[in-house]
C-alpha cells in the first residue's frame, strides 16, 4: 500500500516551521537556516558531513518515494505565480526526481526540468492532489514536502502515514505554526522521541496504511 | 550562590503548560493529568512506581531548595483569593516543607502549615520576590513552582539559572503558552534533550549562576 510520508521537517521548540517574513532572498523569513543547521551538517546533505543519527534519519527522505506534493509557499518566493521565468529555488535538476505537484491557486503548464523532475501545478484539495500524486507515483509512496501549512492541511485532513518532525531548540517566537488546529493527535499515531548529540531531538509520528 | 530552578515543568508537543478552562474540579483545564502522567508514574511520585530516567530527573526538585515561589493560579482555583479558608490543593501538610511566596495581586496574613511549610502572599515582581525567597532560603537555591506565566515572567526577566522542561508527545491545541515571548532564548543557556522510554523528551536549559 502507498504511504503518505513527510521528512525531516523542522520546528522550533515554541512549534513553528518557518519564521517571519519570507522573501525571495529569506525563504525561511527571521528564522534564516537556523532549522536546518542539523541537516546541513549530515552527509546525507555534503560529502564529508556527519554520519550519525541524523544522517541516518534525514536519509529516509528518499528512498521508496514516486511523487511529492509541495505548497504555493515551498516551489517559490511570495508573487512567484506572477512571475513566468520563476522555475523554484532549486536550478535546471531539482534533487526530486519524481513528479512534484505543486498546490497553487494560479495554475500555470507542466514544467519538465532535467533529472527526471516534472512540476504539475494543481489547485487542489489535499485528497485530490493525494489522488493525483498516487497515480503519478506508480505504487511508491507520496512526499508531502512542505511548507508548514501544507504539511498540517494534510496531517489535519488525515492523509499522512508517517511524520518526521525534528524540534530544534531555538525559540523563534514568531512565524508559522505546525501544530495548529491539531489537538489530540496523539490518539492516532503511534510517537518515537529520539534525541541527537547535535541537540536536535527527532520525532516519528507513524502509523499503519489506510 | 544561591541558584534559580525550575523542575519538572511539563509542556506539550504545541509548547502549552496547561489546558483552557481551568477550575477547582479542573486545575489544568482540558489538559486534565496528562502532562503529568509521566511523573505520576515514577517511584519519586509514589511506591513502586518506575525508576528510570524519568524518576531520576523528578527527583532533582527536591534537593538543595530553600524556598518556592509560585503564581496565584498554582496556589489555588480561579477566585480563590475571594476564599477566606482556601489553604492551596495540597491539604494540611503541604509539598514543600520551605517557605513558599504566593504572588499575588491580593496579599493575606501568612499561613503557617504542617511540616515546615509557610505561605507568603506578595504582590511584588519577580525581582523582588526573588530577593525576598533568596533571603528566607538562606544560602540555599529558589524554586519557581510554576504556574506557566509564573515560569514565563522569571524566564523573561533573565532570573532562572536552570529550566528543566518536559515536552509530552501530545497536541493540546490550546491553554496557556511556555514558550510565548522567549524568542531566542537558546542564546542564554547551554541545552540538553534527553528522551525516555515513556515517551517524553526532558530539556535542562542551564546556565551558571549570575
């Protein structure tokens, strides 16, 4: 059965996934990298990085997966739909290789990059991306791949198998909340908290396939 | 040098240290025991309880404290202070065994109880009522009790040396926030993340002493 998986993804200790602020030359907004430092540091993400747990856990990003759904917020800058020539942050080979659905409320033509990453850009419910992205991916598993709002529609929505989620101890104190709107959802995911000598402590939120 | 320490604070997933609606009938509100039943279980809690990680963190409460400070909404019920007999939820022997400063807005006699403790009720702010607990704890370290805003002020105003804080895998979606206001405390303290096996994930926020 395919699962619906979301990786590696950083929040704060006060929850938050993403700062304020975000421009093209902020993605993050306040918040800067200061996420991510975990991840950066792994030889998942640099040859000659890190070889421990994190690396371990960040590396479960890609295996088995056939397709990623992505929000308006994570393919570009703010007014990006405004902008033809924008094809996401990530230059001619995005490291997706699979089709990435991108939810949008300004549709725009499929976009075949090198690597085998093909941008659809769909306005869209969350099941009806899932469906989408299911069929896209052939049996493998769906990528919900951020930003914060996308993840928590479809946490909230019940579609997602298994959540990472990585609390960095920072205090952000403003930005996007992840946990918001889902009170009680311990009761349907069995939790795994295991901390890293970066600091980081990792969270596994999973469950069995519908 | 007398330090300033926090124990066995515990907050959920969404960085809430109580529930909404809080009552008599109701001291955490919606929250009911749950950010607790980690503790509940430990041999420090009761006999026969576990002995772990867990019951080892608990106890550190414990040693070396010459006296509490807590908020109003730790001391009693919302309207309490309009109660003549309200003496505090923990009965004729209370807890602490220390004089303890009640912070509030509404100041009565002292309350001499069992087994060393005394209550103080002071409507003064948290640098004051740390001078006034570090005098009566006579070399000896202040604990701040709680409740959340209680911790929040002291966090803020820079007086608290070591903040240990239980993060519980549970989503209360509401109540009253730890972390609002703090952002960028990283910066002040050294942080350890030690997980156990129940589940919970300790931070010791510590600092040496000013």
């Amino acid at each position: 059965m395919s699962r619906t998986r979301v990786h590696n993804f950083s929040v704060s200790l006060d929850g938050f996934g993403t700062g304020e602020r975000q421009s093209r030359e902020a993605p993050f907004g306040h918040a800067g990298e200061r996420l991510h430092e975990w991840m950066f540091a792994t030889r998942f993400w640099k040859p000659g990085g890190s070889d421990g747990v994190d690396d371990a856990i960040a590396r479960e990003h890609e295996p088995g997966i056939g397709a990623e759904i992505m929000g308006a917020g994570k393919y570009g800058y703010p007014g990006w739909h405004e902008d033809p020539d924008w094809t996401g942050w990530w230059g001619p080979n995005p490291p997706f290789h699979t089709p990435v659905f991108v939810l949008t409320h300004h549709p725009r033509a499929p976009l075949e990059m090198e690597g085998g990453t093909t941008f659809h850009f769909v306005d869209a419910s969350p099941a009806e991306a899932l469906d989408a992205a299911r069929e896209a991916a052939d049996g493998l598993d769906v990528r919900i791949g951020g930003g914060v709002t996308t993840v928590r529609d479809f946490v909230a929505a019940g579609l997602v198998d298994h959540l990472h989620v990585v609390v960095v101890p920072i205090v952000l104190g403003r930005g996007v909340r992840l946990w918001y709107g889902l009170e009680a959802l311990e009761q349907e995911y069995a939790i795994e908290a295991t901390p890293s000598p970066s600091g980081v402590t990792h969270l596994t939120f999973s469950r069995s396939s519908g």
